[in-house]
C-alpha cells in the first residue's frame, strides 16, 4: 500500500466508516498507526467549541496541525500512518504542506455514504444525542469540486468498502501534492 514517508488521510462526514477502513487500513502495516483526530478535539479541556461552529475555526486550525505534526513524527519513524478525521478541502492545502516540509507523502481518501446511512450511523451511536453538527458537516463533503475523484461510497458494507480503498490506495489515485 504506502510506505515509509507517507500518510493516508481517511476522511469525511461522521457516520461514514472513517474509523472502521482506518482501522483496517492501519492494520494491513507490519508497522501501522491508526491516528484518530477526535483524540485531538477531546483533549481540549477548556474553551471548546463545536468544530462545526463558524467560531471554532482557529480551534480546528491548531487541531489540524496537531495531528499533522503528530501524524508526520509517526512516518517519519515508519510507520504506515492512517489518520482518520474530519479533514476536508478546506485544511487540506495547510496539512498537505506541513507534510510535504518534512518530505511526507499524503494520500487523500473522502468516504461518502448517502445521506440518509450517515445519518442513521450517526443516530445510532450510543456517545452522539445531538446530531445538527453531523447534518452540516455531511453538507460541507457533498460536493468536493477538484477532489471529487477521491471519493469512495462507503454504503456498502464494511469489507466492501475497506477492498475499494485499498484498491484506490494501491493505484495511486489519491495522491495528493503541492509541489509536484
């Protein structure tokens, strides 16, 4: 799949498999790291703000540079690093950059269930009573302009749709660069 140097970000909405393919993903490693970027938002004790909140940029800002650095010191001891999170276009250029200071490859895969999937994963776990900030970050992946092709439906059940990641990963089709 990768090598050493390089990062695979699995993102998209909540309720759209991220954890259950980075899991597997990471697995798949002799040396393999699942980085989870919720870690990050729930190590903040004090001044939180929902990360769907137009105030919560500067917070998700830092978050993202956090799991960046955290993401890049795991590769550059080698380790396959799968960094599972909310991390769309809108971040990307900033993550992708700090990567590629330190000579890091960044793999960018986008999983997109139907609405209505992501919704009822979402209401069907036992940690989420409140579900408008999942509604609105679904909004925010629906439709992804130059990074469409990175997109993998995750509908399917879960080892279908784990099979159709590793297969993009192995292609080369999610490679994402700054500077070519």
């Amino acid at each position: 799949m990768i090598g050493r140097g390089e990062v695979v970000i699995v993102s998209g909405p909540p309720g759209s498999g991220k954890t259950t393919v980075s899991a597997a993903l990471a697995s798949d490693y002799e040396r393999g790291v699942h980085l989870e970027s919720d870690w990050f938002f729930r190590s903040i004790r004090s001044g939180f703000v929902a990360p769907w909140l137009p105030d919560a940029h500067s917070q998700n800002a830092a978050v993202m540079v956090a799991a960046a650095d955290a993401a890049a010191a795991y590769a550059d001891a080698g380790y396959g690093v799968v960094w599972d999170g909310i991390v769309g276009p809108w971040f990307l250029d900033q993550v992708v950059r700090r990567l590629e200071d330190r000579e890091i490859g960044v793999q960018y895969l986008v999983l997109r269930p139907g609405r209505v999937t992501a919704s009822q994963r979402v209401r069907g776990r036992g940690d989420t009573p409140e579900t408008s900030g999942a509604e609105t970050m679904y909004d925010q992946f629906a439709d992804l302009g130059e990074f469409e092709p990175h997109v993998i439906s995750s509908d399917a059940p879960a080892e279908q749709v784990i099979e159709a990641c590793r297969a993009a990963l192995a292609n080369g089709s999610l490679e994402v660069r700054l500077h070519p």
